[in-house]
C-alpha cells in the first residue's frame, strides 16, 4: 500500500507498506544538485552531503555514527544532478531511533568551521580518487565534452579549487537557499505503518520555513566535438556519448530496451562483438542518464591503444545498425525479459522501493504500479525503438571522448561523421 501526506509547509511524505519486510528504509531527498550550482558554486551540494554527518547541536560525528552503529543500522547519502538524498535503513523495531536521528542531522547540523577544515582534504582525496580512476574519470570528461560550461558538464564533485576556498559561511547560505520544504521528499519502505511514520516525521519536519524563488535550470545545447586527453595508460579509454531522453519523456521505455539490446548485458550486441568475437576489450557496454528535461546516452569501452579506430568502428556501426534496422523479434523478447525481471527483483528490496517511491513523486507527482511500467515495457514495438534510434544517434549531436595515449586523429573524425 502506498500512501502520501502533505505536510502545511509543503514537505511530502510518501510511503509503502511491505509487511514481509523485516527492515525499514528511510530517504529525506531534497530536490538540489550539482545543475543548480554556479560556477563558483561547483561542489557545494556534495560537500553538504558531508557536512550534514558531521555534528548537530545535540550530537558530534562520533556519536552520530556510533548510534547508528548501536542499532545495526546503515546509512549513507549520495549527490546528483539533481537531488541529494540521506538515506538509513533498520530493522522495523528501531524504526523510531531511525526517524529521530535522521531528523536531527537534516535539521539541526551545525556545519562548524573546524570539521569543514577537516572534511575538506577528504573531498578532494575523492576528487584524486575519480581522476585515478580513467574508467570513472573518462565519464566525466565526456560529459563536459558533450555538455560544455553548463552545469551538467560539470563533476558533482566539484573542483579542487572551490573545495579549498568553501567556508562554514558559504555552505550554511547555500543550504538556507535551496533546502526548502516544497523541494523536500521523505520516502518510507518497509514493514511500517503510514499513520505512525508521519506522527514521528512530521512534527520536526513541519518547522522547516520557506524561502525565496529558486533560480530556474536551464536545458544545455549539445555539441558534437572530439577530444582526446593523453595520458600514459595501459588502455585507451573510449566514451561515445550522444542526446539521450529526459526522465518523463514517453519514449523512455524505449529507451531503456535499447540500452539493454546495445550494451546492457552480456549478451548484448556490443558486448558480443567487441568482447566475446573480437577479445579487444575486458569492459564494455552502454548507459543512459536521464534528467527532468535532458539526458545522455553513451557507450564505454578500454581498448590496447593500437586497437583505438576498430573499437570506435564497432561502436558507431553498431549504432548504424539500429537505426536502419528493426531489432529481431527475438532480440526484443530477450530484452522485454531481461528488463522485466531487473524491475521485479529490485522491487524486493526495501531501500529501491525507498528510492522509486521519491523519484515517482518527484517527477509525476504520483505513484506509478510496476505492473503499467510492464505493461509499457510489453508494448514497446522494433520499430519504436529503430526510430529513437534515428532521433538519438546523429552526428551533430555526438560527442567522442579519448583518454589514454592515443591523440586525436583525422580518421576518429571521419568515423564519428558516419553516426
């Protein structure tokens, strides 16, 4: 059973009861990210997710993980685009502790100068990480290359710079400006009753003030270009983004189904081609990321250096390839399937109940049953999906991104030409 309630200050509180579950996972998800940053702002969303671990007026750090520890609970936050979210998950006995703790980090943290001193080189150690990391780092360079300055181009991280130049002052505007209640999302799943989750929510939720107009995000122009970023590696590091679909679009389902045949599983055309026919890559496969008006879409792999142009070949001929041809009936079985029982499985867990109950709510303001997701799942036809393929998969709108130790050449042009 789903249910929601409205709080008078606009905060929403949506939960499912699943009595079989032995756990209860909450989520207070606040509708900020990394787009909604300037510049000078870049990063400032992440480092709150820090901060707000870090001590309230009634709690330190320590105390804060080792009360959380106490009950064996789990918890965690993550940062993206655009939202931030806090998230525990207990056992239903200590559903109350949960509740009270979480509440107390959201709303009362005390962003003090000495622990932003002290979380400061951990933020950029994460930055090091990423940059270590050319699987992971070769994503974000690709989405500035597609995306440009705008802030979705931008590493929810942020820079190095503004890292070390943030202050306790900066964060507590930032956090003032944007955390208002019309933008904040509780989510519940678990073994857990609607009526007494809002009793113990609300109360402390219901003080939350609201602030001034939010400055309006604004969709980016995509731009086909190349770059390469040599860098002495073992592989050649190969992302081939291109326009994706925004998070409501209706053709999403689509989408998803395309992702799957492309690169989505192991049996997946480009890995079968690249990987298990042609032995040039360990790793290889698609992705999509959605937005509330944009998104992208890519491809990935890590290639000896020497095999760069074949790889790239493969990639953009197997994009050729679903545009000018439907995908067969049994292509399109296996993927309804393969996607279908991805959902089912994952609708078992408490936590990605948690997280479809807040994302529904933000982006349709309303629960959506799995079984019509199926239902449109089901209805997806080869033709749909050769047509998105003409409307994704255009030169003008492709961008190839190269890190590793081969250098941009003429011929990587002359591919990408022939998207």
């Amino acid at each position: 059973m789903v249910r929601k309630t409205v709080l008078t200050n606009g905060v929403k509180i949506v939960s499912k009861q699943m009595p079989h579950a032995r756990s209860v996972s909450m989520g207070v998800w606040v509708s900020v990210g990394a787009r909604d940053e300037s510049e000078q702002e870049s990063g400032l969303s992440h480092f709150i997710e820090h901060m707000i671990f870090k001590g309230t007026s009634r709690r330190s750090a320590f105390q804060i993980a080792k009360e959380f520890d106490a009950i064996g609970g789990q918890t965690n936050a993550f940062t993206s685009m655009e939202h931030t979210c806090y998230h525990a998950r207990v056992i239903d006995s200590q559903l109350e502790t949960m509740v009270e703790i979480l509440s107390d980090i959201f709303l009362n943290s005390l962003f003090d100068p000495a622990e932003v001193e002290r979380e400061r080189p951990i933020i950029c150690q994460e930055i090091g990480m990423v940059e270590d990391s050319p699987e992971e780092y070769v994503h974000v360079l690709s989405g500035h290359n597609l995306w440009g300055s705008h802030p979705l181009g931008r590493s929810i991280l942020g820079s190095r710079e503004n890292v070390i130049r943030f202050d306790a002052g900066t964060i507590k505007e930032f956090f003032r400006r944007f955390y208002h209640p019309e933008r904040i999302i509780v989510s519940v799943a678990g073994n857990v009753d609607h009526r007494r989750f809002v009793d113990l929510v609300g109360p402390a939720f219901e003080t939350i003030s609201s602030g001034g107009p939010l400055p309006p995000r604004t969709t980016p122009v995509v731009r086909a270009r190349i770059r390469s970023h040599r860098r002495e590696l073992e592989q050649q590091h190969i992302c081939l983004a291109t326009l994706g679909l925004s998070v409501t679009d209706p053709r999403r389902f689509a989408f998803s189904l395309l992702n799957t045949i492309l690169g989505g599983n192991m049996s997946s055309r480009l890995f079968q081609q690249i990987r298990e026919q042609r032995g040039l890559a360990y790793s290889v496969y698609s992705f999509m990321t959605s937005h509330v008006d944009t998104g992208m879409f890519g491809v990935y792999t890590g290639v000896d250096p020497r095999y760069t142009g074949e790889a790239i070949d493969l990639m953009v001929e197997s994009l050729r390839n679903l545009k000018n041809e439907p995908v067969s009936a049994d292509e399109l079985r296996d993927a309804k399937e393969f996607t279908k029982g991805n959902l089912l499985l994952a609708a078992e867990s408490v936590d990605n109940q948690m997280v479809r109950l807040a994302q529904n709510e933000y982006h349709f303001k309303r629960y959506i049953p799995l079984d019509q997701v199926v239902e449109r799942i089901e209805a997806v036809t080869a033709e749909q999906i050769m047509d998105l393929a003409g409307y994704l998969f255009r030169a003008e709108q492709t961008a190839l991104t190269l890190l590793g130790p081969a250098e941009d050449r003429p011929a990587f042009r002359q591919q990408l030409e022939t998207v």
